[in-house]
C-alpha cells in the first residue's frame, strides 16, 4: 500500500489508499465511496480483495466530504465543482501508475456521480474502460442521462429497500445494450437487510459474485 499524490480542488491533495501488486499489472480498479460508504465497508473492502486476488491494483479516493465543513456550507454548484475536481486529479493519478489495458471505475452511491462525470467527459476511458455502479442515484435526472450516454460496459447494482430504487428508470437502463443490471429484493442503501444479519451476508456474497462474473466474463 502507498499513498499517491493527487491534487484536487484548489490544489488540495485528495486523501487515498493505493493497492499494488508486487509484479506486472494491466488492470486498475478505482473506487469511488459514498458519502458516508467509506472503503473500508463492505462493499468496497470486499470488491477490492478481489481485485487483488485477480492481480489487478487497486485505487481507494477516500475523500470524507460529510467530515468537511467547508464543502457541507458550499452551494451545491460549488460543491459540484469541487467533488469533480477531486474526481478528475484521482481518475489522472490512477491511470498514471502504470500503462493498463483495462480500467475499472466503481462508484457507491455518490461515488456513482463520479462514474457518470468521467465516463462522459474524459476520452481516455472510452475504449479500455467498464463501470460497476453499486446503488446509484436514479432518481437524479443528470445522472440517468450520463448512464444512458457512457457506452462502457457496465454492471448495475441496486436493491428494492433503497431510497433511490425507481423501477421506471431501472426499466430503462436495464434495456440499454452496455448494460447489466441486479436487483436485490428487499436490500436497502447499503445491499442490506437491515436487522438480519445471515440474509444481509448471503447479499453481500451475491454482489461479490456478481462482480465478479462481470469482471471475468470467461469464467477464468
């Protein structure tokens, strides 16, 4: 593990965690939290176990934005201009570490913000790059469009107890030919069961399995 100098909002460096192998690698994973869905939760610890197991680094943008004050008094358009900067000097630095061939970008919940941001602004990611969204903001109109326009192979995570579960918008995107989509029955924001411990586990064990068949296809 280090730690890469990414620079930011204002020139701020960006607080993260860098997963590397100790050999080659060709494939970065870049892992964007929620807003309260740190890295070290289960979604995003156990997707990067993973990727590491599968030889692949590993890129934590561990950004606390709800721990920040500063940002929590901005105007939202501010705030925005801020948080996409922060995205941006991560995206930059992560690819920068090694020449990949392929790059994975997933985001949880905020962090699917800035999923959609990079994959319809940045040319970089347009031929070598996919996207796991974990429990995307659906009923943010901006977001829909970027997910309708970004053509990159993508899995799409969400459960029906989820405050931004919208079966009308999930209709949609799930018809788009990029994409593939996992409805978890009864797993609220955080792919849940909230007061059931077994069956939240047996959940988290489905995401991990699916992510897994979307990041190796083949089976291999």
């Amino acid at each position: 593990m280090t730690i890469l100098k990414i620079v930011g909002h204002r020139g701020e460096l960006v607080p993260n965690t860098f997963f590397h192998q100790n050999g080659d690698a060709e494939h970065v994973a870049i892992l964007f939290p929620g807003i309260g869905y740190t890295c070290q939760m289960p979604l995003l610890y156990y997707q990067t176990k993973l990727f590491l197991s599968l030889g692949s680094d590993v890129l934590w943008v561990e950004c606390a934005y709800n721990r920040r004050p500063d940002f929590q008094s901005l105007p939202d358009c501010e705030r925005k201009n801020w948080f996409y900067a922060d995205v941006r000097g991560s995206c930059k630095a992560g690819l920068e570490q090694r020449a990949y061939l392929k790059v994975t970008l997933s985001g949880k919940s905020l962090g699917t913000l800035a999923l959609g941001h990079l994959l319809t602004s940045e040319p970089a990611l347009s031929s070598h790059a996919q996207a796991i969204w974990l429990t995307p903001l659906l009923k943010d109109e901006k977001l829909r469009t970027e997910i309708r326009k970004a053509r990159q192979r993508s899995l799409l995570v969400i459960g029906t107890k989820d405050a931004h579960y919208d079966a009308a918008s999930l209709e949609e995107l799930k018809n788009l030919p990029h994409m593939t989509t996992v409805v978890l029955e009864g797993a609220d924001h955080s792919l849940e069961a909230e007061g059931n411990v077994s069956n939240s586990i047996r959940l988290m064990n489905r995401v991990i399995e699916e992510i897994q068949r979307f990041v190796e296809p083949s089976g291999h």
